[in-house]
C-alpha cells in the first residue's frame, strides 16, 4: 500500500483499476443547467432532471460521469454544497454510475457569481460556463485558504465514499491563454488533496501536449493517468503509446468531436480495444449549448447539420440511434 498522502504505487494503481468494470460515460450537465453553479446551487438544483437524464446514461451501458463542482456554490452554501452532492450521488449510483468529480478549472467565461445564472447565448456552445475559481483568481488567489479549505472539505467530506469513482483536480490547467500561470494552483491542489487523503484516486487530465511542464507535473503526480482527445484516430492511438510509458491505467476524460471525425464507432471503440477509460463530452442536449461546435456558432440557433456533443435530446431520443447501437454494443448491452 501507498503511504498516506502519499502517489499511488503502480501496484495499487493497478488492483484498483482491475477492481472496475470498463469506464464508461459521459462528462454530465442536467440539460437545465447553463453552467456549474446552476446545476449545484440551492434555487437551480434539479434533482428530477438528473434522474431522468442518468436513466438515459445507464439505457446504453455508462457506468461513469465526469461532473464539474464550483468554489462559489461551496462558498454561498457550504452545508446545502455537501447536501446536493451527496443527493447527486444517491441518484447516479441508483443507476449503476459512478462519479468523477472535478475541481478546478481554466474553460470559458474568467468570472461568474452566485446567483441567477445567465441564459444561453444563442448558438454559441458554452457561452455560460464558468472557470473556477476563474481569471485572474486563479493566480491571485493560487494560495488561498479558502480554496484550500474547499477543497480540503470536500475530500474529507466524501474521501471515502464509494460511490465517487475519481477526483479530478483540475480540468484543463493553462488553458484560456493562461498556461504556465496556472502552476502554482495546479501544485497546491494536489498539495491540499494529497493531505486530505481520500481513499479514491487523484488525477488532473493532459489534454495540451505542447505544454512540457504542466504535463510532466500532471503526470509524475497523478495516481491514474486522464487525458483528453478530440482530434483524429491516428493521433489518438499515438497519445495513448506515448501515456502507456507511464505504466498507469489510464481514462480518456473527454473525446468526441462528430465534426472532427471524432466519434463513438472510431474511438470509444479504439479505447475499449486498449483496455483504456472513456468518457465523452456532453450526455443530453441542453442549455450549454455544445451541439453547437466551439468556434463555429450558429446565429440563428439553428440545430447544426451535425452535432458536435451530446448524445441524447432531452425526450430521451438519441441524436443518432447507429450511435446509441455502438456504444451499448462496446459495453456489452443487448
């Protein structure tokens, strides 16, 4: 066994990882929520949506959701925080799924607030989606105690619960221009995880691979390797070459871009073959928008030719059933 606080042996890496089925899934959003805060604050939690948007998951097989908490839902409520979290929890995990819950992140708008929440811009993909705990607090506030006692909360809160698969760390770090600005906080949460000790493993995904310093200290300390991929086959299958020389198991954390060729038939089926982890981004069609491609919006608002995420409409319909065949045929559903 590992030392307390400790990186995870590769030993332990493995048994745990051989202890699980295959992963599955999907990165989850209810259809209702613009962004993090409006899924997990008091007045927006939408606890019958989740149900019913899981049950769409658990119809073809998933067994596994990526889902992005926020600093300022803890920071507003910290108590009724922890309360949905684990309601959250008590709904996945009567479906069969598991839950990777991730902290931080550097994508889209630099600063959001508690409240209200922003409608939709029309056929812009994420136009409401918050980075935590944003620009320029990600560098500001790379030390702070607040956010160390969040995240620390957190994981002494549910570091031993079984229904939570993974903690992701830090989605995406350097991202929105920042990259290596994002070291320091990058350094610290593994730092503060590391000390609050959680049973479950700890990660935060490559997914820029021309960024030497934030990957190497992605890897070197993260317990499971997580990546994330949305271009073509060929690269795909030269990224997971180039992750196996770590000897971890290893989780694709997001992939899946129709207009990149990047789809389930092609690499979910790839990731299966190679015994690797695979969750795509978006689950059900909704107020994030990511039908829509990232740089291409839609003024409109128009329903593209092609959607980029999402696998379901929100009546449960699949967005392409040859598609809904594949996967529930890759995770052994009849």
């Amino acid at each position: 066994m590992s030392a307390q606080g400790q990186k995870w042996s590769k030993e332990k890496a493995d048994k745990w990882y051989a202890e699980h089925k295959w992963m599955s899934g999907a990165n989850f959003i209810p259809s209702t929520a613009i962004n993090q805060l409006e899924m997990w604050q008091e007045a927006s939690f939408d606890p019958a949506t989740i149900d019913r948007e899981l049950g769409y998951a658990e119809g073809v097989g998933f067994n596994t959701m990526r889902v992005f908490l926020h600093s300022l839902a803890y920071k507003a409520d910290p108590k009724g925080f922890k309360k949905r979290i684990d309601k959250y929890l008590e709904i996945a995990n009567k479906h069969g799924i598991s839950t990777m819950f991730v902290f931080f992140d550097d994508c889209w708008n630099p600063t959001g607030s508690i409240g209200k929440q922003p409608e939709p811009k029309v056929g812009i993909h994420n136009s409401g989606w918050l980075q935590d705990p944003g620009f320029p607090a990600s560098v500001d506030r790379a030390d702070d105690k607040e956010l160390e006692n969040y995240v620390k909360d957190i994981l002494s809160t549910f570091g031993k619960d079984k229904r939570i698969l993974l903690w992701d760390l830090y989605n995406e770090p350097g991202n929105s221009n920042k990259q290596e600005k994002s070291m320091p906080l990058l350094k610290n949460v593994f730092k503060w995880a590391r000390e609050a000790n959680p049973s479950q493993p700890i990660s935060a995904g490559l997914w820029n691979f021309g960024f030497n310093a934030l990957n190497t200290f992605q890897a070197q300390n993260s317990d499971i390797i997580t990546y994330h991929f949305y271009e073509d086959l060929d690269g795909h299958k030269r990224v997971i070459n180039l992750l196996k020389t770590h000897d971890r198991p290893m989780i694709c954390t997001e992939y899946m871009a129709r207009t990149k060729n990047n789809c389930f038939y092609n690499h979910m089926a790839l990731m299966k073959a190679e015994n690797v982890g695979a969750i795509n981004w978006g689950l059900v069609a909704g107020k994030t928008n990511t039908i829509f491609a990232w740089d291409t919006p839609i003024t409109t608002g128009a329903e593209p030719d092609i959607w980029f995420h999402d696998v379901f409409r929100k009546d449960g319909t699949p967005y392409r059933q040859d598609e809904v065949n594949v996967i529930k045929k890759l995770n052994g559903i009849k």
